[in-house]
C-alpha cells in the first residue's frame, strides 16, 4: 500500500513534467515510457529485501515524526505551563522558543526531561553535575561528535536520534523477517510506532540506539559472529546499563553451540565476547568514582534520584495502592501513567508468553529478563519508574502483537487505543508533566 502511494505520487509528478517540458511528443508514448519506467521501480522494490526494509523503516520513521509535530503544535494554543527547574535549562529552552516560528513549535517542545541533562553532558561533561553520571557517555559522545557540524548541540542530540531510529527499524525488520516473515516484519513496524510512547525514539533520548544495538547483537547471534556480538553488547551498555543483559542471550547461543559441536576450545573462545561488556562499564564507573570523586553510576540512582531495585510485584503493588489513594511523599506522575505502568508491562509478559515456541530461547529469556528488572525498577514510593519508556526496546513485545493480533476489528481498536494514548502522553510530554 505505502509503495503503491509512493509510485502514483511519482507518476503524477513526472506526467506533469513532461507535459511542461516536452508538449511536442505524444502523450501516450509518454504516458508509456513512465508507466515501464515506474515499473523498474516497482520490480526493484519487490525483488530487493534491503530496498523494502529501508522503504518501510523509512516510513515508519516518518509516519512517528510527521504525527508527533502535529499532536505538538498545541503549543500555539495552550504553551507549556511548567519551566524547567535548571536555570541552564531556562534559558536554552527561551532561546528555542523566541528564535524563530521554526524552533518554536518544532525543535523546543523536544526539549525535556532527560534530554536536559544528555545536553549538559555534552555541553559541560560529567563534572557540570555528578547526577549526571547515571546516564552512559554512548550517546552524549555522538551527540558531542555531531556537533562539531551541526549547531547546537540540541540539533545534534535530535538528528543522531532521529538517524539511530531510521536504522532501528531497518534492523528489526531484517531480523523479524529473517526469523519469521515479511508481513509479521512491516506489522511489527507497525506496533512498534503506534504505541504510546513510541515518541521517544525520535526524541533527544538513547532509546533509538539501544533498539539499534540489542536488534543487531540478535542479528550477529544468528549468524554466530560472536565477536561482534559482544562488541555490540558493549555499546548497547555504554548507551544504558540494562545492556548488561544482553550476555544472557549470547552465552545461551555458545551453550547452544557447545551441545551441538562439542568443542570447548571454540566456547571458551568465543566465551570472552561475554565479558566485553561488564569490563567496559566498570571502566565507566571506575572513570566516574576516580575522576568526579562521585558514587558509582548505581549509588548515585539511589542518592539523588530516591530510585532503587525491587522485586517486579513490588511496583505493581505500589502502584495499585497509590491509584486508589495511598498517599505518598512527592507524586509527579499523572493517573493515566500509573496506570498504563502497571498495565503494559503485564500485558507484555502475557504476549511473550504467547510467543514463546515461535522465537529462540534466547530471545525469549532476554525479554523476559529486560522485562522483569524494567518492573523492578522503582522509586522511594515503591511505585514504578519509566517502565513505559523502557519497554519500547523490547522489540520481541511488538513482534509477538504482529503474530497474535489478526483480526481487522482487534487491530482497528489497538491502532485507535494506542494513537490516543499517545497524544495525551505527548500533550503531557509538551507540559513537563512527567511521562517515562
């Protein structure tokens, strides 16, 4: 459908061109050159997977950027009540805001939360605010090497998102397509962009390059680069520490490998891309205890952020008291959300659940680990945090709606659901209201 649009676009186009500028030819060889012409196309798009993997990621990407600019432009009718806290932060976003109509209504509503406290990375370095250290250097280093050509470095952190999630969808749809089908690929895509907080992919947010790394350390798994796998596992880490997890799928892959092949040599060879990762981010963390004098990354998310890790149930429990009216320390997050943290993550482990004889063990295990310590994630109130956010890098959980939800009126009431939720989470994203 998407390519059939683009190829009538196309010949609409090019018709009127050539009537323009060669009236003196008959239309009708014309109309037959383009017609054979657009066919090309259309053959090449069909008979080239790469092609269509880069057309559909490609249109997913701008499907999410063209809606989220829309549902943002409320700023013309009710601004953005809430300044941010920081003083930095003040003034950048008022920069923003009165440059032009541009960077008013397109670029500054990006300017939230986390993305805050990236841009002082790059800005200023972790010595600006030893908080700051909770976030691995991964995507603040892009940000900071794109800068060198792109001003600010807001522009940059936008573009490197925005580029990282291009290639996120073009790595989930090879992957899905090569351990399933081409139509579970493009639906996946297609969960993948409407859920509710699918927005933060193309924000100032590492969400987009952790998709990329977790997708393409499956995509080496399968074909037993061991090496790049580890590799890759390790900037996955450098972008978010749950990266970490991504060792559980490659030492069940070598053990795999073991029984098959028997041959020790080659396992505790290939055994050492294991440990690329937790190395690399102990380096991180000796930088940040050495050089800043400061907490490790995980002392830091207990000391100043008031967040800490429990049990899954935990949150879930918390979270259902506060709903219906335990009162608690500082609340800052909306009832929607709450409700949504609760609700998505369950509805998650019941998809993978679903899914479990249809994809490896290693992926299922890696989800469902992901999954797991995300619930587990929670602040001083026992209630969750940003579990909404960090579920959209689950990519199996939009691979199992691709394969369990085939009825045109299930995914007619999905597809509403999910767009509505997403602009409130939007309009709430706009406000400084907390989201994820």
């Amino acid at each position: 459908m998407f390519t059939g649009l683009i190829i009538s676009c196309f010949l609409l186009v090019a018709l009127g061109g050539v009537i323009i500028i060669n009236d003196q030819t008959d239309l009708f060889e014309d109309i037959m050159k383009i017609k054979l012409f657009i066919i090309k196309i259309r053959n090449f798009f069909r008979q080239s997977f790469i092609s269509r993997a880069l057309l559909y990621a490609f249109l997913a990407f701008l499907f999410l950027r063209i809606f989220s600019s829309i549902v943002l432009l409320i700023g013309i009718i009710q601004p953005n009540p809430v300044a941010p806290y920081s003083e930095i932060s003040q003034e950048i976003l008022f920069n923003l805001e009165s440059k032009n109509f541009f960077t008013r209504y397109f670029l500054a509503p990006w300017y939230r939360w986390d993305t805050t406290h990236y841009l002082e990375i790059v800005d200023f370095g972790y010595e600006f605010d030893i908080v700051n250290t909770v976030w691995p250097p991964m995507y603040p280093f892009l940000v900071k090497l794109v800068n060198i050509l792109i001003k600010p470095s807001f522009l940059a952190a936008i573009v490197i998102s925005n580029l990282f999630s291009i290639l996120a969808f073009v790595l989930l749809f090879l992957y899905t397509k090569e351990i399933l089908d081409e139509k579970t690929a493009y639906r996946t895509l297609g969960y993948l962009i409407i859920f509710p907080t699918a927005f933060y992919f193309i924000a100032g947010y590492s969400e987009s390059l952790f998709l990329a790394f977790s997708v393409l350390v499956f995509l080496f798994l399968r074909r037993k680069k061991w090496l790049y796998a580890g590799l890759v596992s390790t900037l996955a880490t450098l972008t978010r520490v749950q990266g970490l997890l991504l060792i559980i799928p490659i030492g069940i892959e070598l053990i795999i490998e073991l029984i098959e092949t028997r041959n020790l040599n080659n396992f505790f060879l290939h055994s050492l891309s294991c440990l690329f990762a937790p190395f690399a981010y102990g380096i991180y963390s000796l930088y940040v205890y050495f050089c800043f004098n400061a907490p490790c990354p995980w002392e830091t998310l207990s000391i100043y952020w008031e967040q800490h890790f429990g049990f899954p149930w935990e949150g879930i429990i918390a979270g259902v008291s506060i709903i219906l009216g335990k009162e608690i320390y500082i609340d800052v997050t909306p009832t929607l959300v709450k409700v949504l943290n609760i609700v998505l993550p369950l509805f998650s482990v019941y998809l993978l659940i679903r899914i479990r004889k249809k994809i490896s063990i290693s992926l299922l295990i890696y989800s469902l680990t992901m999954l797991l310590v995300i619930m587990g994630k929670i602040d001083d109130n026992n209630a969750l945090v940003s579990t909404i956010r960090y579920i959209i890098t689950i990519f199996p959980i939009f691979i199992a709606q691709a394969l369990i939800i085939n009825k045109k009126i299930l995914t007619f009431s999905i597809f509403v659901i999910s767009i509505g939720l997403q602009i409130i989470l939007l309009v709430y994203f706009y406000w400084w209201v907390w989201v994820a």
